[in-house]
C-alpha cells in the first residue's frame, strides 16, 4: 500500500516528518479522513485531535492551522502541536482553570480566554482518547 509523506511545521520550524497510511484530521467544515492518492486538497483546521496512521496509530493535540495534500505529500503548517505522550496533564488542567478564571474576568480578553478554553480542554480530551 502506498504511504503519504507528512510533514508538520509549527511556527518554531519542523515539528516532525513521517510517512502515514491515512490522516484524520478536524476541519472548519467537519471531519477529514485522508488515503493515498486522494484528490488535492487544502483545508483549515481547527483546534483538534488529529491522528496519523504511522507505524502505529498515532494522536496529537492541533492547536489549529493549515493542511495541505497533493501527489501523496502532506504539509501540516499548525500554531502548535503536542503527541498524546508527550500531554502534561497537570499542566493542561492548570491552563484550563487559567482560562476559566479570565473567563468570569470582565476585564479579560474574553477571545484569547475561549481560544486557551478550547486548546487546554483539546489538550485534555486528545490525552484521554
């Protein structure tokens, strides 16, 4: 079977290369699921769980970005990005009670809360999947 050849950037460069048999990945208009040789394509993507069927399933944590796929090359450009394994847990509970905090703040800006909500609680769920 043919493989996609992925490749994800983050802001502070290469995150990592690899090669996966399919991509699932959350964009602003639902789920993706993406096999060799599929069509070209470009989505947006949301903060998110997104799974890579590498050697062995793999999950990580989006915190949003950009895909990219055509002639079986995957380029993910996202703000940032975290494999399960590598979740601190403690510290995403931490970062969730933060933004709940700014949240109740009316004084806060109540956009970067959400958006930490959001991230901190993907943080979490992508831990426990």
């Amino acid at each position: 079977m043919s493989k996609i050849k992925v490749k994800i950037l983050t802001p502070l460069g290469l995150y990592k290369e690899t090669e996966a048999s399919i991509i699932n990945v959350v964009s602003e208009d639902g789920q993706r699921g993406i096999l060799p040789n599929h069509m070209p394509i470009v989505v947006i993507l949301t903060i998110s769980k997104m799974e890579l069927e590498e050697e062995k399933r793999e999950i990580y944590a989006v915190a949003g970005g950009m895909l990219y796929f055509k002639d079986n090359e995957c380029t993910i450009l996202c703000n940032a990005i975290e494999n399960k394994s590598d979740i601190d847990l403690d510290r995403a509970y931490k970062a969730k009670e933060r933004a709940e905090g700014h949240l109740k703040d009316p004084n806060s800006d109540l956009k970067r809360a959400e958006l930490a909500l959001k991230r901190a609680m993907n943080r979490i769920s992508t831990y426990q999947a």
